[in-house]
C-alpha cells in the first residue's frame, strides 16, 4: 500500500538521519522514517525532542530496490542518508526513478558523483526530478561561497577549503576508506579531470583567521570539480578539507594506508569486510551531539580571473545540522514549487545560494560571509 508521507528520510536512525527528522518536524513536514532495524529506528526517532508534534511513520525495509519501492511509493522526495553510497545507493537511486520522486544524499564520495551523473542524470531529468547527491555541509556551504563569488563576472578559477571541529562517524571514516580503496581523487582543469597526486599525503594550507597552518587532504576529490564541471563560468576547481585537529589529520593517512595494506590483493568483498572492520574500530561509538560552542565550520573560496580576485569566508557551527538542516529545507522547497533546475544538479542549482544561505542564517548555522574583493 503506497504511503501516504511525500518525504522519506532513509537511514533514519543513523547520526544525520536524526537531525533529518529534527528538522522536518521544525518545518512541519510528515515524513517516512525508513531503515533496517524498526527497533532502532523507533528509539532513536522516538527521542526526537518534540517528534508527537509532526505525523511520521516508521518502517522497516530491505536494503533492495523492490523492497524500497514497495515502501517508498506514493512519496515525492527521498532524503537518503545511508552510505557509502557507491556500495549502497544504486537501489536507492533507482527506486526513486521507478516512484517518480526527488533524490538527495548526504555524501561525499567524488566517484559516486560522477556516476549517477552519467548512469541516471537523463533519466531524472526526463521525469523533472532533481538528481541531487552532495547535499552535505563540507560540500554546499563551499560551493556556496563559490557561487556569491562568481556573481563578479569574469572569474574561472576557485580554490577551496573546508574546515571543522569535530570527529568524523562511522559512516564517514567508513567513506574515507571506500574512497582510497575503490576511486581515485580528480580536480578540475581547463574543464578537464586531473587525477590528485596519490604519494602527496597531507597539505599544509594558511586557515583564514588562526596563525597555524592548517592540515587538509583532497578527501576524495569533493563534489565542486563535479559541481563545476558543467558550470560554463569555471575553467578550474581544487577543493581541500580537513579537520581542525592535527593529530587526527595526521592519522588519517597512517589508517588508509594500513587498511589499503591489509586489502593488497583480496577480493571486492573482502576489501569491504576490512573497511567495515577498520571503520568500526576506530569510531564506533555515535560522536556526541554537537555544541555550537566546539563544533565549529569554516569555508573559504578564493576566486580568481585574468583581472580579478575575490575571497568569499564562511564561518559556521555543527557541520551535520547545517547539512540536516539543507536536507529538510530541500524537500520544503520540492514540495511547494519546482525546483530550478532537474536531473544532475547541485542543490545551488536546483534551490538558489543564497536561499540557501538564508536558511542557514536563519536558524543560526552559520554567519553573514565575508567577502573581500580585488579588480
């Protein structure tokens, strides 16, 4: 029996599957909370501060595109929280095909990107469906700040950083480990992909604001040379991320590459047997809930032409409810009016920067950007 909720958040009861639904009660949007464990899904959605305010359901569905039909039908858009989404979206991705509703994700896997983009971007777009992987806070926030840049005409080059305070879950560290094992990292140039030098290891970059130099990784590529790719106002795009904790930045490689170590020569399933492993050991534990105080964010664009400069800064706090807080906004959005673009889009394209900014501003997410510009 179709139900009777347009929206869909899946993978509910992981850490931004919560804060999904947080937000969308704050909106007033009923909405389908969809997993794999209805026990899970119950406590964690059940502890929704406030959660008897909004109609919702819970239910519990296997990870296959029939069964994700089955009890995704009569929805319009699926919020979709549940990665690596290399290994786990294509059924997500194709029952919403099937079903005729919107898709978003919360990933940050490049190869994942640039994938859907060229297995189902017509498709979506035939349907008038937004195809909108990506929208999270370590990749909307910068593309963001690129995007107020580039409203000065004449710039082609952008060069980002994102930054924040805070531990990665297992989800994510899960992602860091299926990127190193099964993708490479590619930035942009002259409109082309170009492959991240893999023996580089850590970049030491200037962090707008703190004296100390900052440790960041290409983290997988990130979504903006994907973003870009197809904006005719970019030539180039390089995208570096870190966490504001030397220590841990420092660590990252050493976990990569032990893992890589461990899966020299084993099968497909095996290599995801260690990543699940390795990921499991070192976070198991859910990351506490962010304090505004603690978990800060920090995007910074510098973009650059023949004759032109301009620096677009960022400042924000708690990176997962701004990218909970994107995801609600973006079904708000689906289901009051169209999108502005279908098919492969970012969530700039398909829902406006600065609206999206506005959003932000509004539950206090993040601060008014600093934007410094040379002619």
């Amino acid at each position: 029996m179709p139900t009777d909720k347009r929206v869909v958040v899946y993978g509910a009861s992981g850490y931004t599957g919560r804060l999904i639904c947080e937000y969308l009660r704050e909106y007033n949007i009923p909405f389908l909370a969809a997993g794999r464990d209805y026990g899970r899904l119950q406590s964690v959605v059940g502890a929704v501060p406030g959660i008897d305010t909004v109609e919702h359901e819970i239910v519990e569905v296997e990870h296959s595109k029939e069964a994700l039909v089955e009890a995704f039908r009569g929805a319009d858009v699926v919020l979709n929280t549940v990665g690596p989404f290399a290994r786990w979206g294509h059924a997500v991705v194709e029952a919403c095909l099937e079903i005729g509703a919107h898709y978003t994700d919360t990933n940050g896997e490049q190869n994942w990107m640039i994938d859907v983009e060229q297995s189902y971007g017509s498709e979506f777009a035939a349907q008038k469906l937004v195809l909108t992987p990506g929208l999270a806070q370590m990749y909307t926030i910068g593309e963001i700040a690129a995007n107020i840049c580039l409203e000065t005409p004449g710039l082609d080059t952008l060069d980002i950083e994102v930054f924040w305070k805070g531990h990665p879950t297992v989800a994510s560290t899960n992602t860091i480990l299926t990127n190193a094992a099964f993708s490479k990292a590619y930035y942009l140039e002259q409109n082309e992909y170009v492959e991240w030098p893999a023996e580089d290891g850590v970049y030491q970059v200037v962090v707008p604001g703190q004296h100390e130099l900052g440790l960041a990784l290409p983290w997988g590529g990130t979504s903006h040379p994907v973003w870009f790719k197809n904006d005719p106002r970019v030539a180039n795009a390089r995208a570096l991320g870190g966490v504001i904790n030397r220590p841990l930045m420092l660590g990252v490689p050493v976990m990569v590459s032990g893992a890589l170590e461990q899966m020299e020569g084993k099968s497909e399933a095996e290599k995801y047997q260690i990543i699940d492993a390795v990921s499991t050991s070192i976070r198991s534990e859910v990351p506490p809930r962010e304090n505004p105080r603690i978990n800060t964010s920090l995007d910074s664009v510098y973009a650059s032409g023949p004759l032109g400069r301009v620096h677009c800064l960022i400042h924000g706090n708690c990176n997962y409810k701004q990218t909970a807080l994107l995801n609600a906004y973006g079904a708000a959005h689906l289901l009051k009016a169209p999108p502005r673009a279908v098919g492969f889009t970012s969530s700039c394209q398909a829902f406006g920067h600065r609206e999206l900014l506005g959003v932000l501003r509004a539950f206090g997410l993040v601060l008014d950007p600093i934007v410094t510009a040379h002619h």
